[in-house]
C-alpha cells in the first residue's frame, strides 16, 4: 500500500540509540550484607513477598516494604558453589498459595551435577521452607562452566529450565546441537505429572531427549516471561564476541556453535547458511566499556512509570551497564559499579538488579511526577510530551491547559491506547479544544467526554437528528461545576441507540470543552477507537462565511483489505449544498461511488463508503467543495483495515483548510516493522490547486532547535503524496529514537493530514492521526482542555503539547477527575 511503507527487517536489533528521555535511578533495597546473590523473585501468591537467592545455597524472604532478611532455605551443605556454580535458580509453583511447592536449581556436591528439585514452604510458617527435597531432573556437568541456573513457570503452567552446553570453550562435543543431550536447551517439564509436556517437540523421545523446548544455546543464564503476551525472552551469553536476546519458541534452534548471535564461528558441523537457525532479536558485542556476558532481564508491565511500559531490559554483568530493548532498538540505560548477576520482578511489575558484590536495587524513575499539575515550557518549534501506563483502578478525569500571563496557547494532542490481556489493540488522538457553547457530532457508535471548567453548574440541552433531518431524543442534563460526563449517546443521560444514524447537538449555557470517540468491538472481541470531529456551532450561522473554502482530506485508501467511509455533517439548521472530488496521487479523477453533488439536510449528515474491494491498494484525496451559498460541511475519513476477515483498525482524518504553513508533533522509535513498539509518523500532503506545488519539510527537536534534517517534495497539480518520514530523503538520518516538531511550508497552499503508526505486540498494524496545526489558525479561547483521559484498567494515555505558531509556550496542566478533584497522575516524559 503507499500509506504503509515497504520496510526492511533490522537483523538482529543492531541499532543503538541515546535513550530518548529515559532515565533510571537505582533506590537501595539491600544495601549490603548478601553472600553472592545471583537472582531476586517473588512467589506470586498475593503476599507481595521477595525472595533472595544466594549462590552458596540460602534463600532469603522479605516482607511488603521491608528489607530485612529473614532465611527461607537453606541448603548450603547440598550445593556446591564458586564461579558458576551454586544454588542459582528458584521458581514457585503456580499454585503455590495453596499446595506450598517450590523449585530450585542447584549444583550438587560433590559431583558438579545440576539439580532440579521440589521443596515445599512449611504448614506453619509460611516464611520457612521444609528441608526434605524431592529430585525432579538430575543432569551431569562435563566441566565447571556454563552450568545455566534459571528456572521460572510459564504461562501454560510448565516449568521451564535453562541448561548451558557443559562448558569448556566453544562447546567442544557439540552439545548444544545435539536433540540426545540436554545441555545447551531450554527444557521445558510438566512438574504435576512429572514428566515432559506431550507438546514438547521431542516429545515421543524417538528424534531427542522428551524434556527439550530449544536447541542451540550456549548459556541462557537469565530468561524471562513477558506477564502481558507470554513471549520468553532469554539473555544468551556468548563466547568471545557476541551477546544476544532471543525469543525462544518450541523446536526453535538458536544457533550455537555454528553461531555465535549473528557470528558465523567456522566450528560447524552445520554450515552458518543452514536453515533452521533463529536470529536474535538484539545483540551486542565485546568492543565497549569491557562489555563481556549479558545477564538477561524483564519487559517492563509496572504501574510506577519507571521505565516505558513494554521496554525490555537487561544488563552485563562485566561493564555494569544496564540496556533497553524497545521497538529493537538498544540504548544504555545508565552505567554501574556493579557485577549484574541478574534482575528481579515483584508482583506489581517493578524491577530490581541483583549486584554480585552483596546489594540490590530497586530501579526508580527519577522524572516520575504523581501531581496534579505539571508545569510546561518551551521553545519556538519545541515540544513536550508525557506518557502514563497501566494501572489497576480505572482513573477518568480532564485536563486544562492555561498559559502563564501573556504567553501563547500551545498546540496539543491527547493519545488513548487500550490494551486487552497485555496487547494494545487500538489507539487513538484527539487534539486539545477549545472552549465552544454548543457542537455538533456523528452518532453512530459514538461516545461523548464534556468538561464543565465553570465554579458554577451548567444545564446541558441536547438533540438527536436523523438521516431526514428530523429532530428526536431531546433531552437535557445538569453538569456541576468543574465536573465531566463521558458516557457513549445509548447511556445515560443521552439514551439514543448505539447504531443511530444521526447526529447529536448539545447546547450550553456556559463555555464547555467536549471530545467524541467512536469505538466498535472487532471480530475476535478487541474493542477499536478513533477519535471524530466536534463541530463548534457554538455562533451558529455567522460563524461560517460564504463563499466558504473547499475541505481536503488528504489521504483515503481501498483495497486490499482497506476502506474509507466518509462523513459530512452539516454544521448549519438548514440544507446545505456542495461537490465531491477524488483525485490520484498523480493529480487525475480518481473513481469513488459518491463523487459528485451533495444535499445535506438541517442539522443531518452524508455517509459515504468506498467499496472496499479488489486485491490491489489504490489511495488518494478527497475535496469538499461547497456551493456559493453554503459553508463547508465537517469532513471526516475513517480508515479502516481488515486482515484475514478481522478488523484490525479504525482511524478518523479530519478533512481541513488549505493553508501555507504547518507543524505537527512527530515520534520515531525503532525501524517500523513488526518488532513490537516501533513506532513511526507519516504525513499526507494534497495540492488542491491547478498549478504543482514545491513543500519544504524541517524538522525541529523537543528544544526547538533544528536538528539538520530537511528536504522539499514536489507534488503535481490537484495530486497528492503520502509517505513516511524516512521515505524521505533527506530525513533517511532520523534518529532511532525522536520526538519534536516537523514543519510544513508552501509558497502555494496545500493540505496536510498526519497518521502515527505503531505496531503492536502481536504485529498488528495500528495507525492514529497525528493533528497539523495551521500557522495562520489562533485558538480563539482563554485556555484549552483535553476533555477525557482514561488511565488504568487497560488504558493508557499520552499528552503532548507543542509550539503551533511562531512563540513559545509557558503555562501548567491541571488534571482532575470527573467530580472536579485534583487527581494525582503517575508521567514519564
């Protein structure tokens, strides 16, 4: 398709980046005094206890905000530590509340054998494990090296168990490509029945040993699951070179020895082109800061902001330095002094690093901001923007936006993320509106968010018309001061039908601030939403001059798999009259089924579709052009996107004016493919005039100061282009990681739509527009609002403000809840 960009898998994650806005700081948890601890974990049972794991054989257990140590286990007359040997691995059952079962990895004395076996917590003291085990696997050691040590329950409820390849150098008996050998594995056991899972790939034992999940690793000392999508991470350790981060799957092969990551070793037996073998999804190698055994880490799914929500990481246990893997690509979180023998989870999601010299810390985030206000500023062409994450409890409120005395409003956008089970399944944006005393808005499955920013309560009238231009449902509600209502138009106070083809008004006595979202349920039950145009009518007919310029919605696209519908709503209580044009990129009539002359009724609205058909993906502009007599009617395109009979998304692109200037807010995050994150802005520029037309592009940082990046594209006579930012190029240098302020210019006037598309855990393709902002368009209100977010029970927001004209911008944000309260908000910028 032109929107969606043919892009290049990265191998291997090799990108690096500064960490765009990411800081940690370490809190102490354990100063001092541990004897070696090599791993932190909890027991997942809902008491919110940790548990140390100390290489010489002890375990230790901490109450809820404490940090004093009390002993667990201790089985050091069993183990046989030093180097990497030990007691290194513990994992609870899932069940473990109730049936007191716990596991351990050990190597036993004297013999160097790893040890997997069952202990169980005792009937009296939930904090003091019995002392009788039960060996489950027991696995001789060739040498003393690559022991492997992890141990921790997947999703499906099976054990999984992280086996080295025996040691020495360079796997000398080929022990990790070897199905009859449990070294060099990722095994994988059913601890209830006390055998392998028959999913495992060698379950029969006629092709390899029962208890194998993977092949071909050389030391998975640290793996993790992702508690939101099951995804298995592992950190590899590597021989001389190359360290990586796999996702390991069932029969996967990882490579050692033939490779080490993407390293071709020349030891054989297979060729390095065999096929067959996994790349990683990141890797690193020896050449920095003495960089020499990853230890690997967790995806991040805390609730504290501190780290971004879905960000991996990890550490090296020789330079100290702890990374992040977001979007694929790499960046170094902070420098330590510490040997990183591993990291840990609590039961809430927060991480912890585990230092071999005796500490633990717990990672903090040291911009985290739990106010209720955060004070904003920058420059001229300078941006900033603040993310929330999940939380439990479902928070929903607004925010206003107030400069400080005699500073310019900025331009803003609100961004809604929804996640269901883990997997963020739509987004959408909605800009930061003004004050209006009446609006207009598209019915159908639509919900509707009214802030009332008044010290007093405010009598809210409203309407429902139909397709006729009939008025019906009229109603009206009282919001008290300083309150919101967000409720879908079938809920009270409203009360029409969800499928109503109509539109609603709502009249107030007093300045409000209201945004509309439309959100549908999806074949396989994702809930998708797209933000939708509120008309101010708020003047009514002198509001809307005429002859009145044409509306230019710069991008649509159909076929394969895609749509467009299109929706006119006529902002006046009378007919309307107008055109309908579409035009190719190349500037030609495009075929559309609605092109052509337009009626709207009184209040009513037009609904168009595109068929929607064919193999073969066609796009580009549409024009509303009014008649003499008549004001343009709100334009909007919804895109959509269906895969395999699955509506995968749904976006709203506002149609707009014609200008000669625009900035936009702009992110860029990985290289946008299926890695989970990636994220990337595209922009729609039409020329809705007979001449062609020359646009200059230059991009600005969060400070406001060019960044060096700039280019100008050529766009025929009535066409239209639509393509990615590092399509362009003279932006093929955008950083890795970006977020500032792109700028449009134009001697003659186009028209400019932006989307943000972002893949998602599971590849899904998600798009959101990204909302232009005309230079020559001041917001006539005293202050701005973003009428709803929703924060918690799976959601999760972004809001961004950003230079929209030639000033800068100073001022605060109020959140509050729906009641007019100040809430209290968790924000990483």
């Amino acid at each position: 398709m032109r929107l969606q960009a043919v892009v290049l898998m990265i191998l291997g994650g090799s990108l690096w980046a500064s960490a765009q806005s990411v800081r940690i700081d370490l809190e102490p948890f354990i100063a001092s005094g541990l004897n070696q601890p090599v791993y932190l974990t909890n027991a997942h049972d809902g008491t919110n206890r940790r548990f140390v794991v100390e290489q010489p054989g002890r375990v230790s257990v901490m109450q809820p905000g404490s940090s004093m140590r009390m002993t667990f286990l201790d089985i050091t007359g069993r183990v046989l530590s030093g180097g990497e040997r030990g007691l290194l691995g513990l994992a609870f059952h899932p069940q473990f509340a109730s049936n007191r079962r716990f596991f351990v990895d050990y190597t036993r004395r004297p013999d160097g054998a790893t040890v997997i076996a069952e202990y169980r917590v005792s009937t009296s003291n939930p904090n003091v494990a019995e002392t009788s085990e039960t060996v489950l696997l027991l696995i001789p050691q060739p040498y003393e090296n690559h022991n492997g040590g992890m141990i921790e329950f997947g999703p499906d409820g099976y054990l999984y168990i992280g086996m080295g390849d025996g040691g020495s150098g360079n796997d000398p008996q080929n022990r990790a490509q070897n199905p009859n050998m449990l070294l060099g594995k990722i095994l994988r056991i059913d601890v209830d029945r006390g055998a392998a899972p028959s999913t495992n790939p060698y379950a029969d034992g006629s092709a390899g040993r029962p208890e194998i999940y993977a092949i071909g690793l050389r030391n998975p000392w640290r793996f993790s699951f992702d508690r939101a999508t099951g995804q298995l991470y592992v950190g590899e350790v590597g021989q001389d070179e190359r360290e990586e981060v796999d996702i390991v799957t069932a029969g996967g092969n990882y490579g050692w020895r033939v490779l080490e990551g993407t390293r071709c070793t020349n030891l054989g037996p297979a060729s390095c082109s065999a096929p067959g073998f996994i790349a990683p999804i990141a890797e690193y190698d020896h050449s920095s800061n003495g960089r020499c055994s990853i230890t690997g880490g967790y995806v991040y799914r805390g609730a504290q902001q501190s780290l971004p929500y879905g960000a991996y990481v990890y550490g090296d246990y020789c330079s100290g330095e702890i990374f992040m893997l977001r979007a694929g690509v790499q960046s170094v979180l902070t420098g330590t002094p510490l040997s990183i023998t591993s990291f840990g989870e609590d039961e809430s999601g927060e991480l912890y690093v585990v230092g071999q010299g005796g500490s633990v810390f717990r990672i903090k985030n040291p911009d985290a901001d739990t106010g209720s206000t955060r004070g904003f500023e920058f420059a001229d062409l300078g941006s900033v923007s603040m993310r929330t994450a999940g939380q439990p409890n479902l928070a929903l409120g607004y925010a206003r936006i107030q400069t400080s005395s005699g500073a310019a409003l900025p331009a803003g956008m609100a961004v809604f993320g929804y996640r269901q089970n883990g997997i963020l399944v739509s987004e959408a944006s909605a800009p930061a509106m003004p004050l209006i005393s009446s609006g207009r808005i598209d019915a159908l499955n639509t919900a509707i968010a009214i802030a009332n920013p008044n010290a007093q309560a405010v009598t809210l009238n409203f309407y429902f018309t139909g397709v006729a231009g009939n008025n019906f449902g009229q109603g009206s509600t009282i919001l008290p001061p300083n309150s919101q209502v967000a409720a879908f138009l079938d809920q009270p106070p409203f009360g029409a039908n969800r499928e109503s083809q109509a539109t609603f008004t709502f009249i107030s006595a007093l300045p409000v601030s209201a945004l509309a979202l439309r959100g549908i349920t999806n074949e396989r039950g994702d809930f998708l939403m797209t933000t939708l145009s509120v008309v101010d009518i708020s003047n009514g007919p002198d509001a809307f001059s005429v002859p009145a310029p044409a509306q230019t919605i710069a991008q649509f696209v159909d076929g394969g798999g895609w749509a467009t519908e299109i929706v006119l709503i006529n902002p006046l209580n009378k007919a309307i009259s107008g055109s309908i044009q579409a035009f190719n990129p190349d500037g030609q009539p495009a075929f559309v089924p609605f092109a052509g002359p337009y009626t709207i009724p009184a209040a009513g609205f037009l609904r168009f579709r595109t068929a929607g058909t064919g193999v073969n993906v066609r796009s580009g502009s549409i024009r509303i052009t009014p008649s003499a007599d008549s004001p343009a009617p709100s334009s909007t395109a919804i895109l959509s996107f269906r895969n395999n009979g699955i509506t995968i998304l749904q976006t709203a692109i506002p149609g707009v004016a014609s200008g000669t200037a625009f900035r936009l807010f702009v992110e860029n995050l990985g290289t946008l493919n299926s890695v989970p994150g990636s994220i990337q802005t595209a922009i729609a520029v039409a020329n809705p005039t007979s001449n062609p037309a020359s646009v200059a592009l230059e991009l600005y940082g969060n400070d406001g100061a060019p960044v060096g990046l700039r280019d100008s594209i050529a766009i025929p006579a009535n066409g239209q282009i639509a393509v990615f930012l590092n399509q362009i190029p003279g932006f093929s240098r955008l950083p890795p990681s970006f977020q500032g302020v792109l700028r449009i210019s134009s001697a003659s006037t186009v028209a400019v739509n932006a989307l943000r598309a972002h893949y998602n855990e599971r590849g899904d393709f998600l798009i959101s527009p990204t909302l232009p902002v005309s230079e020559a368009e001041l917001p006539n209100s005293s202050e701005l609002l973003f009428p709803h977010f929703a924060i918690g029970g799976g959601c999760e927001m972004q809001f961004v403000l950003f230079s929209g004209r030639a000033t800068a911008s100073s001022g605060t944000i109020y959140f509050f809840d729906q009641n007019g309260t100040p809430l209290s908000l968790a924000l990483r910028r």
